[in-house]
C-alpha cells in the first residue's frame, strides 16, 4: 500500500495535482497554500508555526490533524502526538514521535503507524537559503525562497533547518523500514536528499 509524505519544498511546483490526489497523503505546516489540493491527514509539531498560523490551520485544513503537545490546546479536535529526545523511529507514532529536526520525519513515523509498505517522499528539496546557525529562530526574508510559494514563511520568525541533524534521523527511518520489509522512495526531482533511494516520480506514478 503505497502513500505520498509531502514536503513543502520548491519542486512541489512542478508536480502536478492529479499525482498528489492519487494516493493518500500527508502534508504539513503551510501545505494549505497549495491551491486545490488537500491532503489525507496534515501534521504540524513546530510550536512557531503553530503559534503564528493556527488560526490558518483550524480555518483551511479539513482533514485530521496531528499536532505536538506544544500546540495542541490552539487547534480543537485534533490528534495529539507525543515527542521524545530519544531518537528512534516509532512504529507507536500515535503515542511518541522523534521529530528529528523536521516535520517530515514526523510524517513518515506517522504514515508507517497507519501500515503503508511504500512511502514516497515529494516536494523534498532537502535545501535552503539561510543566514545563521542551524536550528536558530531567525525572521524570514518577505520573499521565501525554501518553499513552493514565495508567501510561505514571508517575514515570520521560523527556525533554520539542520540538515545533518535532519539526516541522522533519515538514517534511522530508512534502516528501521528495510529491516522491517517496508521502503522509503525520493521521489523530489532535483532533491538534494541522497539517504533514500530515489526514483522519478514519472515512472513511480
């Protein structure tokens, strides 16, 4: 059973909508900006974006929702997930999550939970412009050029990434799924995540 986690990247502008709607899917933070696309379930765990958007969130997202205990109490009737600093890949997502520097991590701990066998990484990039130390809050510039609108953290504060945080923890999902008989595929084009085995999306449709 095959499912989309779906970043919010740049190349997420060059996939056309018919793809994302042909599998169930899970999107996060901004992923409603996407015009006409909903996804399956939507995750969110960073407390500035819930903060900043969660008026956003409770207005235009219309599938179930999990959300961190670090914002739950802002978004009525959604699921909460528990994070942990041990760093694992949970198979028990609905009761304790790594977030791993990202909320894609969350995502695919999320979707194994549910039972997909084949997870298929898109909108991706793995890549960002950014002054700063890994992690630190900084105010986005008023055009955002990380994500696939130039709205999408326009002027806000949000954290950098960290990347090689965010790949440590890649690492363990990708191993814990091959132990386990399941598969992670990149399907981002140009994606500069090289941990999974990547695979056009063209050719996975």
């Amino acid at each position: 059973m095959r499912c989309l986690v779906i970043g919010n990247g740049p190349s997420l502008k060059q996939i056309p909508l018919e793809f994302l709607k042909k599998y169930d899917s899970i999107g996060s933070n901004r992923i409603y900006l996407l015009d006409g696309f909903m996804p399956t379930y939507y995750v969110c765990v960073n407390n500035l974006v819930i903060q900043q958007f969660h008026k956003e969130i409770n207005s235009r997202v219309s599938c179930p929702k999990f959300i961190s205990t670090y914002g739950a109490e802002l978004i009525p009737n959604c699921t909460v997930i528990r994070p942990t600093h041990e760093k694992i890949f949970s198979d028990k997502a609905f009761r304790v999550v790594y977030e791993g520097h990202n909320v894609t991590y969350v995502a695919l701990q999320l979707m194994y939970t549910m039972g997909y066998d084949e997870i298929g990484l898109i909108g991706v990039d793995h890549h960002y412009e950014y002054n700063g130390a890994p992690d630190e809050e900084q105010i986005a510039s008023i055009e955002d050029p990380n994500h696939f609108a130039g709205t999408y953290f326009s002027g806000v504060r949000w954290n950098n990434p960290n990347l090689e945080a965010s790949e440590e923890a890649y690492k363990l999902a990708n191993d814990f799924c091959n132990k386990h008989g399941r598969k992670i595929v990149n399907l981002t084009p140009s994606s500069h995540l090289d941990i999974f085995e990547k695979v056009a999306w063209t050719e996975w449709a």
